[in-house]
C-alpha cells in the first residue's frame, strides 16, 4: 500500500517547503512603476547590469522587472538574457528582503552562463 504522507510539506516539520516560483504578483509591470522606480530607486552597479530598487509600504513578495535595450542583440540573444535574469532571480528569491521592487537595466554585454548572472544578482540585491 502506498504511504498515505502529504507530500506538500517538509519531512517531520508539518512546515510547508519553500518554494521556488516566479508568478504573475512577482513581475513588475507598468510604465508608471517603472518611471517611478527609475526616478526615486537607489542604483547599485556592476557591469553590465544596473539594478534599481525601491521599497514598498506593504512586505509583499519582492516584485523583478527588467529593462533590455536592442543594443544587446537581437530578439533571441536578449530573450535568452531575460530568461537566464529571471531564472537566476527566482533561485534566489527566498534570500532576498520581502516588499521590495526592483528594475534590472541590461546594457551590451558578451554572452554568460547563467551562473555568472545569479552571482551579480546575489551581489546587487542585498
């Protein structure tokens, strides 16, 4: 017979596990956010990624946008960057302080490892 646990929670804790999404209230989206996010948010640099944030009033789950200009290749090499920010982000997402939006403004760069893109972000967004 089958083992009757839930498996929606950590073994013995009854806690439920972290996990490691990246769902439609963590994008940040809208041009006013971001015209007010560019305008009052620290910047922190660390080439080739400019990183923006504000925090918010409420402690909701952090919220990421990201800015990539057509400098950075075509349609394909800036998609696959987007992708690797947001894989990249979503890995560390728990490690990062609730109620907080932040902007990543991509500027031309050589291609890097996904690896290469989660050590700027652990760098950038403490």
């Amino acid at each position: 017979m089958a083992d009757a646990t839930n498996h929606n929670t950590t073994q013995g804790t009854g806690a439920r596990p972290v996990r490691f999404t990246f769902g439609r209230a963590q994008k940040l989206k809208g041009k006013t956010l971001v015209d007010r996010i560019y305008k009052t948010g620290q910047k922190r640099v660390a080439h080739p990624l400019l990183v923006y944030g504000v925090r918010r009033a409420d402690h909701g789950p952090a919220r990421l946008g990201i800015s990539i200009g057509k400098r950075c290749g075509n349609a394909v090499a800036r998609n696959r960057i987007k992708r690797r920010l947001r894989e990249a982000y979503r890995l560390l997402q728990h490690e990062l302080p609730p109620g907080v939006d932040w902007l990543i403004v991509v500027k031309p760069h050589a291609h890097m490892k996904m690896a290469w893109y989660q050590d700027r972000l652990r760098m950038l967004l403490r």
